[in-house]
C-alpha cells in the first residue's frame, strides 16, 4: 500500500503526532474503480480531526460525496449529496504484520494497525458507509408528487362527523318549548 495507488482511499496516519490532528482528504471517485461501481461521482470529502493517544487513534469524520440516483417518481437522474459520520478506531501493535479490521460495530468501525503502518486503506469502509447510506427511494428536488397523491406530511382532513345528540335532549327541547 503506498500513497501512489492511486484506486485507493488512504489515510494518512504516520503524521499523526499531536493530540488532536487536524484531518482533510479530497479523492476523485473516477478514479477508485469500487467507489465508481457505486455510483459515487465527483469528489469524495472526508473532513475531521483525530484524538491521538499512544496505542489508540479515534479518527471522527464526516464524508461528504455525490452518488448518482434515479428518482422513484419521475425516473430521472440526478446527484444526491450524502454528509454523514465515519468513526475509525485504531489501534497500534508491534504484533500485527498488516491491518486487522474487527468485527463492525453499528457506530465504530474498528482495526488493529502495525506500528509502522503510514497509511490505512479505507476505501472498502467508505464504499460500505455510501451503499447503507444512500436513500431507498430517492426523490429528485422539485419533482411534483402525481395527481391524486397527498403528501406524507399533509395531515389528512378527518371527516367532520356531526356530534350525535342524545335523544333524551330532544325530549326535553319539546317539553321547554311547551
């Protein structure tokens, strides 16, 4: 793994040497065959810092790309922006010959790096993170819903029902009225 592969997400991580390191990646997606495959287009920004401690590195980031969609109304395609959080714990041994990722947790994803190790292939995490994250029935800005289809957030009007009225009421309106 070397910084020239150029079909990979890297994270630099040998630079990290303060306790809150500063973090910004900006990789083309046409140019990382499994991320194009995704429907990933344009540039992919992975933003945040890392906590640096001796053995443990938590890098919080937040992604931010464009994957191309297919509107579930009209059928056409258009680019929808994802931002979402990607946390990577990792944790430095003198043991390991080349990175061990753990099972995933639902927040955290976890690996066990040499300590040597200057960069950290990411690019099945991201691919992973994109593909749960994209909406399941993608809408396109600005597209009308069809005749007939009310919206999900228009309360629908409850018929007006009229009050049914004890007979025993009407009973007494004809005993007043006499």
């Amino acid at each position: 793994m070397s910084s020239s592969d150029p079909t990979a997400v890297l994270l630099p991580i040998v630079r990290w040497t303060a306790p809150r390191e500063p973090v910004h990646l900006e990789i083309l997606a046409e140019d990382i065959p499994d991320l194009a495959e995704s429907q990933v287009v344009g540039s992919i920004v992975l933003d945040g810092y890392a906590d640096v401690n001796v053995r443990e590195t938590i890098a919080h980031l937040t992604v931010s790309c464009k994957t191309l969609e297919i509107c579930a109304r009209s059928l056409d395609e258009f680019e929808f922006e994802l931002i979402y959080p990607l946390t990577i714990l990792l944790r430095r041994e003198k043991s390991t010959k080349k990175p061990d990722w753990e099972e995933d947790s639902e927040e955290t994803f976890m690996v066990t790096v040499p300590e040597d190790l200057r960069e950290l292939d990411i690019t099945e995490i991201v691919r992973q993170t994109i593909e749960l994250e994209r909406p399941l029935s993608p809408i396109k800005p600005g597209v009308d819903l069809p005749v007939g289809v009310l919206p999900d957030d228009v309360p629908i009007e409850e018929a007006k029902e009229e009050p049914s009225v004890d007979p025993r009421w009407n009973a007494l309106r004809k005993l007043k009225g006499q």
